[in-house]
C-alpha cells in the first residue's frame, strides 16, 4: 500500500487533526483477523460486536474505551495439561489485541461472554441539542401585525 504524506494538510487546516490522524493509522494496522468478529445492527442506534474467543475466560479478556476507540485484549495465561500431553492444539490461545474506532456519540453499554463468545453492546446517543428540530413557518402578515402591536 502506497503511503501519503499528509503533513502540508497539517499546516493549512484547522479541526480536522482527528482524521488526518485516522487517515494516517489505516495504513498501519496490522490485520491479523484473529480473533474473528461480526458487527451486527441489532436496533435503530444499537449495535452489538460478537467475537469468537473460545479458550478465554472473564478474567483473560480486558474491554477498554477511551476517545472513540473501543480495545479488546485477551491474554491466556497457558496452564500445563496434569492427565495428559497435548498432540495437537487446533484451539488458538495466543494473545491478541482488537482495535474498532467508534463514531461520534458511540457508547459502550455493557459485555457479556457465552459459549466462546463475547459480544459487546453499543448504543449512539445524539444529545438532543444536535437533533433535528422543526422550525415554525409563521405568515409574514401575522408577524407585521405582532410587531405594530408590542409597538403602540
């Protein structure tokens, strides 16, 4: 992948430093694919992620949010098998660490971990200042009228 320079950006705009950051770091994410994951639209602003982490328990996974970046690790502490030696280990436990970048207004709700799956569950807030709000079309004459009244 080709690599842009966008420090002449830097010097000419203002605000914009979170996505030239954003833009910046795409290039340098190292996608393993593990562990394998779904992002699921489950109600009008709630989403859940589901990630396969079969062999990790509660205490091997840390969720952490912190300025609109959602990280998951998992760390299996490997224990030694007493009964007997393992021939093949088909079931990963290697450690891993997951990036997902939330939108504006993105928050963690809650996680929960069942049958190898943890699924996180997020929900977009809009504060109410930035929803859309209607604005009354009123007749120019019954403003006039308004105005001459408070007036005399």
């Amino acid at each position: 992948m080709r690599h842009f320079d966008l420090s002449p950006l830097y010097r000419s705009t203002v605000g914009f430093d979170r996505l030239f950051s954003m833009l910046d770091n795409a290039g340098n994410e190292s996608n393993t694919g593990y562990p394998p994951y779904n992002i699921e639209l489950t109600g009008d602003n709630a989403y859940r992620i589901t990630m396969a982490v079969a062999g990790f328990a509660e205490d091997d996974l840390s969720i952490e949010s912190k300025e609109q970046i959602l990280v998951v690790k998992g760390d299996k502490q490997v224990e030694e098998e007493e009964e007997g030696r393992i021939l093949h280990r088909g079931i990963a436990a290697r450690a891993f660490e997951r990036r997902f970048q939330l939108a504006d207004h993105v928050e963690v709700r809650g996680a929960s971990l069942k049958n190898g799956l943890l699924h996180i569950d997020l929900v977009r807030e809009i504060p109410e200042a930035m929803k859309p709000r209607k604005i009354e079309i009123r007749n120019a004459n019954e403003a006039d009228k308004q105005i001459e009244a408070t007036a005399a």
